[in-house]
C-alpha cells in the first residue's frame, strides 16, 4: 500500500505494509514507552543541506519511524484518560512528536486516523490531542473534523466540536453549520459554539 506524504510539493510515496497485516497490539510497559518516545528525536535531525533528496530522505526517515511507533502511541491513546483543560501522556507524546515535524507527523496523524475508523475511543483521542495543537495547522486537519462531526458516535462528535471551540476559525464554524448531529445534547453543544463563534467572528470583523 502507498501512503502519500501531504508535503509541501506533495509528490513523495512511501512503501507501508498493509495496515491489515498488522501484529495484534502488544501492551508495551511504562519504560518501553518511555525508551521509545524519548527516541524519536534520533530518528530526525536537522540538516543544513539544501538538497531535494536529502531533506526526503530525511522525512522519508521520519515517516517511517513514525509508522513503525504506530501500535505503541494507539496503546498510549487508548490508556490515557482525557479530562477538559488537562494533559496526559498521549497528549504531551503526540505533540511532542508534531512540533519535530508538522507536515510529516500531520500525514502521519491522518494515517492513523484513516485507518481506525471502528474504533470510536481512538478516533476520539486523536481528535482531542489535535485540538491542543496550534490552530496555525488547522487546514491540515479540516478533513478529520468533518470526518468526525459526520460521525455516528457521539463521543467522537463531541472530539470534533472540541477542536473547533479551540481552533475559533471560520472554516471550522462553517463545517461545523454544515451538519446535522443526530444526538439533542450533541447538537446543543454545537448550537452553543455556532453561536459564540459567529458573535466573535462578526466582531472581528
């Protein structure tokens, strides 16, 4: 399977295994997490050459290591307990991992995202470590918000409308008008923030 790299010139493919393919998840310990993470700046560095193909090879390096993490941060995501206004490890990993590399990780991120779609509390943490991230990267992540507010579930609408609420933007606002949430207190919620953005986006007008 190919997995296109959403890069500036976004022409770089990567050979993956088939994520169906993948090993039954293994519940690593603290410490192998911990070794694991704290590891993940060896795998990228910064460089000073100019050259197309070594700053690809760079990201083609990156990217991979990143995949090849992939079963130990869902294992993180899915044993973090996320609490409005606090952190955890997912959390301080995942951005961790972001910051090193937005546009590699970002394309990593969508991997993962892609590809547990029947995994609601997954999903569901991705979304909320997202909304922790800049709103600078929001255009990036616009596609899984809607993805996510078109959702069934609603732990991961509400996930989607977290983002939203942080980021504050227009193209969220406008993503969020656009659906219909089958659950009352979901669309309560929404209805909420649709209000507060569009008095805050007039006034900034």
């Amino acid at each position: 399977m190919n997995i296109m790299l959403n890069t500036t010139d976004s022409s770089i493919f990567y050979k993956v295994e088939d994520i169906n393919k993948k090993k039954e998840l293994e519940n690593p310990n603290n410490s192998d997490i911990s070794n694991t993470y704290s590891s993940i700046g060896n795998f990228i560095t910064a460089t000073e050459s100019t050259s197309d193909y070594d700053i690809k090879k760079a990201e083609a390096t990156y990217f991979n290591a990143l995949f090849n993490i992939s079963d130990k941060v869902t294992y993180l995501i899915l044993h973090s307990t996320f609490e409005d206004g606090m952190t955890n490890p997912a959390i301080e990993t995942v951005r961790h991992i972001f910051y090193q590399s937005p546009y590699i990780a970002g394309s990593w991120l969508s991997f993962l995202f892609s590809n547990n779609q029947t995994n609601d509390k997954l999903i569901s943490g991705l979304l909320r470590i997202i909304a922790t991230f800049d709103k600078k990267y929001s255009g990036m992540f616009i596609p899984m918000v809607r993805s996510g507010l078109s959702d069934k579930s609603t732990l991961i609408q509400e996930a989607a409308i977290m983002i939203i609420e942080e980021w504050r933007t227009k193209e969220c606002l406008d993503a969020l008008e656009r659906t219909v949430l089958a659950s009352q207190w979901v669309q309560e919620y929404a209805n909420s923030v649709i209000k507060e953005l569009k008095e805050e986006l007039k006034e900034a007008c």
